[in-house]
C-alpha cells in the first residue's frame, strides 16, 4: 500500500480485492477524468466503451489499483504483464484532484506490483494529442519508446512510453 497527503486526508493505494464489485463507480471516475479528451483526440478513447464485464476481465487478467481518500475512490488504473513489462492503463484520478500526487501513487503502485510479478518495465501508451500528459509521465521516468496508429489511420494517433520499474 502506498498513501500521500492530499487535503488533509491520506490517499490509500491498494489492489482490487477478488470479490470487488463496484464497476459503476469505477467507469464512472475513468469517463470523468477522461472528459477532457473528447474534443482533442481521435478517434475516440475506448474509455467510451467499457462495461462492467470488460473492466471484470481487465483486471482479471492482471490488476486493478484503487486510490481511496478515506472512503471514495478518486482514482485507478488497470494493469497486466505483457511481455517483460508491466502494462499500465486507464490511470484516471478524479479531475478536482489532478495535480494532487495520486497519479503518482497509482504509478508506483503498479512498480511494486511489477517487481512483485518480476517484471522489470512499466509501459503505457497515450494519445498523441496530449502531449501534456507525455511530460506528466516523462516526469515519472517514462521515455517515448514508439508511435502507433489505432486502425484506420495512417498517422500516429498513440505513443507508446517506458519505465524502469
């Protein structure tokens, strides 16, 4: 578990318990926190498209990390091993909080978890619009490693960035 000070209440980071069942809420923070994007990339985030049964197998799959401030959740991320890298995605922190230090948690959450799974990178991808989320992670020690384009493009749409955990 990780924590921090943010208005005066400690941040908990933890993981997902098995039996966690609160889908609603947790889609409900990840559209929240990626509103911003709507009119800024395409195509659309695949944000748009989560279900309570695709999240379920999402973190099945891997894990999910929640950050609580006391009782509420104010952010997550999804993440599950890919190759020698721990592949981090829909780190959301709820909007009135961005900025407070718990994207951070959540990414050094997802550290312990990857050296705990003996995996030696964090990796992501972000949009290439924006590129203020790219300087948010460069200063978490992720560095641009490639692009990608979603299908139908021929231009970059997606970075792909790298951590050492």
């Amino acid at each position: 578990m990780n924590s921090a000070n943010t208005d005066r209440a400690v941040i908990t980071v933890c993981l997902a318990p098995p039996d966690f069942d609160d889908w609603v809420q947790v889609r409900a923070l990840i559209l929240d926190a990626f509103a911003y994007m709507d009119a800024r990339i395409n195509p659309p985030s695949s944000a748009l498209r989560l279900t309570s049964s695709s999240m379920q197998a999402d973190a099945a799959r891997g894990a999910l990390l929640l950050a609580y401030r006391i009782n509420d959740l104010v952010g997550c991320v999804f993440a599950q091993a890919k190759g020698d890298a721990f592949y981090i995605g829909k780190l959301a922190v709820r909007p009135d909080l961005q900025g407070a230090g718990i994207g951070r948690k959540l990414v050094e959450a997802a550290r312990d978890e990857a050296r705990r799974r003996s995996l030696t990178m964090l990796e992501l991808q972000t949009r290439i619009e924006l590129t203020e989320n790219h300087a948010t992670f460069a200063r978490m020690g992720f560095v641009k490693t490639g692009e990608t384009a979603h299908e139908g493009f021929e231009r970059p749409t997606s970075i792909t960035m790298r951590a050492r955990v």
